[in-house]
C-alpha cells in the first residue's frame, strides 16, 4: 500500500485503521534490521522541534535519539519555564514560531486537547506526545509493536491492563488501538479508578472483562500491561494517598503468571512493580523500551518521506 503516514499528524490512534498500523509494523520490523547508514537518509535535511510542556524522559529522549538516528536533527524545550511563554506569549502563538522552524513538531502538554489543537494550527505534521489524561498514541504504537514481535502477532491474545484506568491516558489509546483486533481485555483497579464510561462506550464491540481480580488476571493473561497511578491527575491529594500502593507486581504475583506470557509497563513504575520482578522471564518492559525507539524510527521516517 501507499505509505499512509505522510505529512499526516498523529493526535489520535483513532484516527487510523489497522492496516495502516500493521503496514507502520512491518516497515518497523524493516528499520530494526537497518545500520545506521542506510537509516541516515531519511532524515538528512530535516528537523523536529519537541515541545514538552510536562516532565518526560523515555518519550522525550525516545524521539530524539529516533530523529538522530534516521540523520535528522531536533531542537526544543521541555517544561515552559526559559521560554517566552513565562513573558505571557500564548500556547497558539508559540505553536506557530515553532512551525516555522521545524518538517515536524512533538507536543506533549497537560491540557486536554492542545494536540488537536496544534495540528489544526501548525502547517507542519504534530505529533502528540500527551495530552492530559485523554491520549498518549505513540506510546499505544510501540505497545502494539512490542506486543506483536514478542508474542508472534497480536490476534486471540488475553491482556490484562492494571492500574489507573481514569488517568492513564496510556490505557485509552492503548485499548482503542486494541479494538482494531480480536483480544480479550481484563480490566484491574481500585474501585476510584475504574475506566471512565465514556470510554467503555468507545470499546463497544470488544470483549472487555471488568472489575477482574488481580490474582484471577495474572492466571489468564498473555499480556499483562501494568500502569502507575497517575498522581499530578487527581484533583485532590487525599484522593490519591486512598489508592497508591493498591496492586504490587512482586515475585509472589509472578509465580502466578504463565510461562509464556509478558509483562510491559509505560514507565516510570513508582512501585507497582517490584524491583525482584526484573530477573523474571516475563518482565519485558525495558525490551518495550528498546523496541519504542525503533518505531518512532519508523514513525518519523514514514511522515517525512512519501516512498521510504
């Protein structure tokens, strides 16, 4: 098929259809095997500008170190403060001067929509790297990606996400990447961070297993994906001192897990898995971080090229 990525802005993995996904895995498992040579050429020439107006390191360094590594070069900021925003210049405005310098802009911002938002300013592709607690889609990508090269393929497979199903705005786009095929879902949290309705309403059609036992999930699962509870997103401290700590992944969990299943997590764990986890076969969750690099590579590659 014709590359369905150029010049394209990535908001939101609803916006795509699965076999654009799977056409985006397969050139990925292409760049895996590239040198950094034939890589170079397809950001020769190029540049991206990173906007993170929130704290990150995996997302962050991910894509700089993916647009290095196709030859490209980055510029940009993380967090607001040392940009003119601190003198009052609006968020559309900066949006703007940054899209005047740079083939591709990485947004990351606290506020609801401001990714959608800046695509409809910016003449250049946005690709966003976080919008509040609605959408996180590169990260759902590479999930996929992981998922799909670890376990052979992704269809009739059983995946356990656990955590912080309200905030996590990695579990949104993960599950609605997860609608395009034929799994199983079970879904673990405390009661206070149950998945919001709005969402379930999203999963129509899926078969989605809810308010799952933790012990119960970790028996079933092939894929038991693992998020934190998202602290800066609660309204209220108090709220969130009544559920941190709610699920331990600990070498007494794992013994439950199956042999054959693997464990991933978005990172940064603050304690929902134990370190001890680290030496099980299953935790693959720094190998999830590996493989993340390589398709933002590919991302990259396939928006700034129309034949790659």
């Amino acid at each position: 098929m014709a590359n369905p990525f150029y010049l394209r802005d990535v908001v939101s993995i609803k916006d795509f259809k699965r076999e654009e996904l799977e056409y985006l895995f397969e050139q990925a498992d292409r760049f895996l095997e590239m040198g950094y040579e034939e890589k170079s050429k397809y950001g020769r020439g190029k540049l991206m500008a990173l906007m993170f107006f929130e704290p990150s390191t995996r997302t962050k360094t991910s894509f700089e170190a993916a647009m290095l590594s196709i030859g490209g070069h980055v510029i940009g900021f993380s967090g607001a403060r040392g940009t003119s925003m601190e003198k009052g210049e609006s968020l559309s405005d900066t949006i703007r001067v940054m899209d005047r310098y740079a083939d591709v802009l990485v947004i990351r911002n606290p506020m609801e929509g401001a990714a959608r938002y800046a695509a409809e300013l910016a003449e250049h592709p946005v690709i966003n790297a976080g919008s509040g607690s609605e959408e996180h889609p590169t990260q759902a990508l590479l999930d996929l990606f992981t998922i799909r090269r670890l376990k052979g393929g992704i269809d009739g497979l059983r995946v356990a996400v656990v955590g912080d199903l309200k905030y996590g705005r990695t579990v949104y786009s993960l599950l609605n990447a997860l609608k395009l095929y034929s799994v199983e879902v079970y879904l673990v949290s405390p009661p206070q961070l149950r998945i919001r309705e709005e969402a379930l309403y999203d999963l129509k059609g899926m078969k989605v297993h809810l308010d799952v036992e933790l012990d119960e999930a970790l028996k079933l699962a092939d894929v038991i994906y693992v998020t934190r509870i998202q602290r800066e997103r609660f309204p209220h401290p108090e709220e969130y001192e009544k559920v941190k700590g709610s699920y331990k992944i600990d070498a007494r969990a794992m013994r439950l897990v199956k042999e054959d299943a693997i464990l991933l997590h978005p990172l940064p764990r603050v304690g929902e898995i134990a370190p001890e986890v680290d030496g099980f076969g299953q935790a693959k969750y720094f190998e999830q971080v590996r493989l993340g690099r390589y398709l933002r590579e590919t991302l990259l590659a396939l928006i700034l090229n129309e034949n790659p």
